[in-house]
C-alpha cells in the first residue's frame, strides 16, 4: 500500500509549510491526484487519518481533487479525456501510441488552518 508513504509525505509537507505561515492547527489539507498515478483516493484518505496523529493536521480532513486522465494520440492526434483509471487505447482510433498530457499530477495544493 504505498497510499501510507504518500500520506506520511503529505504529512511531512504540512508540517514544514504550517511553520512556515506560522499555522499551529492544520484544519483542510488540499490534494491534487491524477488516475494515472495508481493512487487510490480512499485509501490515501485512510493513510492520511491513521498518520496525522501527533501533528498540527490531526484534526485536518483531507480533501483530494481527482483528476482524470487525458492524453493526446500519435496515430490521429486527437486530444482525449478517460474516465478509467488506465489507458490501453485511444478512445477513437484504437492506436495504442499516445502521450499522457493530464493524470500523473500528485500535489499538495494548500492547507488551512489557525494560528
């Protein structure tokens, strides 16, 4: 489950960047996760809950922005969105050669929270 390393990552980052604005209590923590990178947003939320014990986000909720994977086709050059999580082929011709333009994304976004 490597959901648990990317929410003790996540932590590490909230906890530099709470000292950096001065923030004590972490209460929204703002994730990026594109379908591409194989992440599964619950189990992230899980890993994130069990980790945050101890630091300025125990209170904070995770909050994750999914983002669907899109890719541009060598053979057509048509531009595509795909709601699965994996792409085999382009959804209008087929061709297997393609470049993944949106999906990869894994980012902290921002948090909120209170002196």
């Amino acid at each position: 489950m490597h959901e648990l390393s990317i929410a003790l990552s996540v932590l590490d980052i909230v906890r530099s960047a709470a000292a950096d604005a001065g923030i004590s209590r972490v209460d929204t923590v703002r994730l990026r996760v594109g379908r591409a990178t194989g992440v599964l947003p619950d189990a992230l939320r899980f890993a994130f809950d069990c980790s945050k014990a101890g630091t300025p986000a125990e209170v904070a909720v995770l909050e994750i922005e999914e983002v669907p994977i899109g890719g541009r086709c060598d053979a057509c050059e048509s531009d595509f969105t795909s709601p699965e999580p994996y792409v085999l082929a382009c959804p209008f011709c087929g061709g297997a050669s393609f470049r993944v333009t949106t999906g990869d994304e894994l980012a902290v976004l921002d948090l909120e929270g209170e002196p």
